[in-house]
C-alpha cells in the first residue's frame, strides 16, 4: 500500500459532498481531477474514476431502495439497453486515441454544464407532476408505485423506444468518458416518459448505479489485464477515494437541505464550462 496519495481521502469526502448535493455523477468530477491535476492517461482516469464514482452511488441507491420509490420494471426495460452499450463504450475508450478520448471529455462537459442551466426548479417540477397526473387520469394506468410514507403513484410510461434510445447513448459516453447517462436520463423520464418526478429520479439513481458497477467491471478487467505498475496505481488511488465517497455521500444529503439547488446546479455548470476548457487548452497547446 502506497500512502502517496492520501490527501485524495478528504478531497473525495468533498467531492462526494458536492455531487450528491447536486445531484452529479460523481465521475464527472473525479475523472477530471485524475486527468488534469494527477496526469493519468484518459483511459485510466475514466476508469478510475467511474469505479471511484460506484461506491458513492452505492449509498443514495440504498437510500431510494428504502424509501420504496424505484420502479424495477422501468428500471429493468433500460438496463437491457444501458449495459451492454456501456461494456461497448469502455472497450472504445481503451481503443479511442488518447487526445480524441479527451476531446470527447471536454465536449461531454461542457453538454452536461449547459444541462444545468436549463434544469427545471422545484415549481417546473410541481407543474410537471401535475401535467402528468391530469393527462393521466383518464386512462388505462399501467404502473403503480407506493413509496414508504404510503404515498402513491399511478402512471403509464410513455415513449419507450425513445427512452430506450437516450438509455443507450447516455450508457455508451459513460463507459467511454465516465458520465452521461444520469444527466440524460433524468429529466427525459419526466418530460418525455411521463414519470413523477420523485419515481423518475430515484429510477434513474437505480439505472445509472447498476450500469455504472458493470462498466467499472469492464475497466477493472482491462486494469488486470495491464496487469504491473497500472494495476497498483489504480489500488493506490481507489483505497482512498472509496471511502472518501462513502462519507461524501452521506453529508451530501444534509447539504442540499442547506444550500440554493438553483445556485448550486448554475455553480456547477460554470465549473464544468472552465473545466472543459481547460481541457482543450491542453490538447491544443
């Protein structure tokens, strides 16, 4: 065991604290941070990264298994598509060259930096959920979710083939680059499969956190394979990013009840935009 990067326990503790928060792929800031400030090669950061990011959605997917709210049918029909299409995208990132993988990074950062900006605030939410239970009403509902608080909720998905669609390419960039799919994922289960939102959010933490755990598999098989000096950077790094996240996670929940949502998810879209440019700074130079 190599204690060189020890300081990467509280800063995980931190990053996890302001992902959950805000509802980020842990990934998306991690995969960064190893390329930029610890100089891994892309294909070792992503998947560092995206192994780093499964602990840390590991907690928050308990936590919406408890509160009853995962609908496992749904959830089910888009993991069919999400896993092999992220297997598929980690084989790419271990044949894409280096600077065209980072490319790719940068580009998917600054997409998902511009998602923040347009996401819905809580009354869009409340709208939407009302829209959904109105148009509803008077048909066949198919699904019926009852969460711990014996709330619950009648709904019909709709547009399956573009659900599964958004599914397959959010999965192929996460196991590409490491994120993608919960920024795709999410909203579009509102807007356009019509599910309520606390279902479509704890839905999508369930999708991203299984396609997320196979991916890494793919990574950590490719990691073997490499076997040597690559294999124990990657056990140096992850024996204290995992536990840093495990806590991260939990004081993540009792930050958001602390800070603006809005204020948050805008603070993060400008990080990532300064991010992303970072990035294409150094591929350019």
């Amino acid at each position: 065991m190599n204690l060189e990067y020890w300081y990467l326990f509280p800063t995980a503790i931190g990053i996890a604290t302001i992902a959950m928060a805000s509802g980020v792929e842990g990934a998306t800031f991690f995969t960064p941070l190893f390329l930029i400030a610890l100089k891994l090669p892309p294909e070792v950061a992503i998947g560092i990264g995206l192994i780093t990011e499964v602990f840390g959605f590991s907690s928050g997917l308990f936590a919406y298994i408890r509160k009853g709210l995962i609908d496992f049918k749904l959830g089910r029909m888009l993991l069919l598509v999400s896993i092999p299409m992220a297997l598929l995208g980690t084989w790419f990132g271990n044949i894409i060259p280096a600077d065209v993988l980072k490319g790719i990074l940068a580009v998917g950062l600054f997409v998902i930096a511009t998602s923040f900006f347009k996401s819905p605030d809580k009354h869009t939410l409340e709208l939407l959920d009302e829209d959904i239970k109105n148009t509803q009403e008077k048909k066949e509902l198919q699904t019926c979710i009852t969460d711990k608080n014996n709330k619950t909720y009648y709904y019909t998905i709709y547009n399956r083939t573009e659900g599964r669609l958004l599914a397959s390419i959010g999965a192929l960039f996460l196991g590409m680059v490491s994120t993608g799919l919960g920024q795709l994922n999410g909203f579009y289960l509102i807007q356009r499969c019509r599910v309520p939102s606390p279902v479509a959010i704890a839905t999508s933490v369930f999708i991203v956190a299984i396609t997320a755990l196979i991916a890494s598999i793919g990574h950590v098989i490719q990691f073997a394979q490499a076997g040597g000096e690559e294999l124990q950077l990657v056990f140096n790094i992850v024996i204290f990013t995992a536990p840093g996240v495990l806590i991260g996670a939990q004081l993540g929940s009792i930050v958001a009840t602390k800070l603006s949502q809005e204020k948050l998810e805008r603070a993060m879209g400008i990080l990532f935009i300064l991010v992303a440019l970072l990035i294409m700074a150094e591929l350019i130079i």
